[in-house]
C-alpha cells in the first residue's frame, strides 16, 4: 500500500456533494411520506379542509424539490464519470 494521496480533492468535493444531495433526498422522502399521513388522515376527518389543501399543494412542491435534487445529483455523478474517462 502506498502512502502517498490517493484521493483528490476535486473527487472529494464531489463525494461531499453527492452525500449532501443524498441527505437532501432523505429528508425531502420523509416530509413527503409523513406529509401524505397526515394528509390522508385529514382528508377522512374533513375532506373540504383549507389545511388539507395546503398539504396536497406542499407535497406537490416536495416532489418538485425532490426531482431537482436528484437532477442536480445526477448531473454531478455525469461530470464524475466523465471526469474519470481524461
């Protein structure tokens, strides 16, 4: 094994960003889904409530959030792999 530095720090500074889209994703996950619980339980207690509304409007936007995130992840990876092909 050699002791000289294997790592770059371009790679990893796209490993960190990756990781961060990741977490990112995670997070946006779990506010959909618990999101749509309460949404679903709102809706068999009041079905014509302003707040259940507002929730299908916020889940609406998390996805939206979640499908740039994993654009932006996905891109990252694309500059990676061609980065490894020079």
């Amino acid at each position: 094994m050699g002791t000289s530095p294997q790592i770059e720090p371009t790679t990893t500074a796209r490993l960190l960003t990756c990781m961060a889209f990741a977490i990112d994703e995670t997070k946006l996950i779990r506010s959909i889904k618990k999101t749509r619980e309460i949404s679903k339980q709102l809706e068999a207690d009041d079905p014509s409530s302003h707040r259940l509304l507002f929730l299908k409007r916020e889940v609406s936007a998390l996805e939206t959030r979640l499908k740039k995130i994993r654009k932006q992840a996905t891109m990252i990876k694309t500059d990676t792999e061609f980065a490894n092909i020079r």
